[in-house]
C-alpha cells in the first residue's frame, strides 16, 4: 500500500532524534537508493500518525523542497552517485523531479493496540545488533564500505588505523577515509595517509611552498 507522504504526521511523542550530519546521511541514502520506498514501508496508524519510520518520513519531506539542482549540489560529494555514469545521474534526478510530482511511499497500517504502538515507537529507535567485523571485512571492500556509509560508523573497529588524532587542542579524532580533489574521490588507509603526508612535508620544506606538490609525485610515477 502507498499514501502521499504530505498526509503522513510526525508521531508526537517518538523521542527518537537525529543530527543535521546523520540526517544528511540518510537524505543522501533514500536519494541514491530509489527502490527503498518500496522496500521499506513505513508503519503507521490509522490515523496516519508515523510509529516507525519518522526519521524517512522527515527526510522525504525535505527532498519535496529540493530541486533538481538542489539535489545534484547535495549529492556532489556522495560516492554513490559520483559512481554513476552522468546518464545514470540525469535519471536519478529526473526520477526525483518525477515523484515530487506523486510523493507515494510504501505503508503499512498498525492494528496494534496503543500500548504495543508505543512500544514500536521505542523499538525502532533501538539498535541491538552490530556488524561481524571478519566477515565485513572479507565480503565487502573499503570502497563498498565507502558507498554503502558503514564506515561513518563502524570502520573504527574494522581498521583503527583510520583515526586520525586530533589536528588541534579541542578538535575531535578524525577518520581518514577520502582523499578529495575536484570531483574525484579516493579511498585511503592510514598508512597511505601518512606516507603521502610524509612527502609533502619533504616538498614543502625543499620548495618552500606547496606549489608543484602533485607535479612532483605524478613525475615520481610518471603518471
């Protein structure tokens, strides 16, 4: 069953809450995995009051007000979509430009009583399971793990090498993950990390500016 997500209201005693990075996440998430509003309904109560999925229900509203401008900017930095050949992106926009049109997502209709429908509420914040690290990291690469956002969380216990300390007094750890440059984005370890940052210091302090850098390791691979 689908219903347009404009008629679906918050529950107003869900205690569940997401920050602006973690909801930018999940944004970034259902605009890139389009068949997630089949898969997943979102459960509700006969009235149309949300007792699972509050924080989708959130985000679909958001994508309502994007256009599809507004949406490539948002998606720039994502791996998934920075995958995507430019025809393939073009459908993904289009596909959302298509849907604000008809905001339908999947549902499905409580027939709990409204003790148990509280106790949903509160389930669906809950997180009881973990990932099995051996097999994360046997059966997906850095670079699905990359795609798919299981780093933001658990790539510190897949590899802690992948924490940087903090840059200054105050600041918090960061993960090394990606290295940017334009529109390209690589997936880096720690120890990549440091070498890379090994030569540059080498070439600062022999050059005296950071100029060049990229010239002088392409040279070295004779890229």
């Amino acid at each position: 069953m689908q219903i347009d997500v404009k008629t679906l209201i918050p529950s107003p005693i869900n205690p569940g809450v997401i920050d602006l990075r973690a909801k930018r996440l999940l944004t970034q998430s259902l605009l890139t995995f389009t068949k997630m509003i089949q898969l997943r309904p979102l459960i509700i109560t006969k009235a149309n009051v949300v007792l699972s999925g509050n924080q989708r229900r959130d985000c679909y509203i958001d994508i309502l007000t994007l256009t599809g401008e507004d949406i490539r900017t948002e998606l720039a930095e994502n791996l998934k979509y920075q995958a995507l050949a430019p025809a393939q992106q073009d459908e993904l926009i289009e596909y959302w430009n298509q849907w604000k049109k008809n905001p339908l997502v999947s549902i499905l209709v409580s027939e709990l009583p409204e003790d148990r429908e509280k106790e949903l509420i509160i389930k669906d914040n809950l997180a009881y399971g973990t990932f099995d690290m051996e097999i994360l990291n046997e059966q997906y690469s850095r670079e699905e793990l990359l795609l798919y956002d299981v780093i933001n969380d658990e790539m510190k216990q897949l590899d802690p090498s992948m924490v940087l300390p903090p840059g200054r007094p105050g600041a918090l750890p960061r993960q090394v993950d990606v290295l940017r440059f334009g529109d390209i984005s690589v997936s880096m370890t720690r120890d990549e990390y440091d070498e890379l940052k090994e030569k540059f210091d080498r070439h600062t302090e022999n050059t005296g500016t950071s100029y060049g850098f990229v010239t002088a390791i392409m040279k070295q691979y004779e890229l």
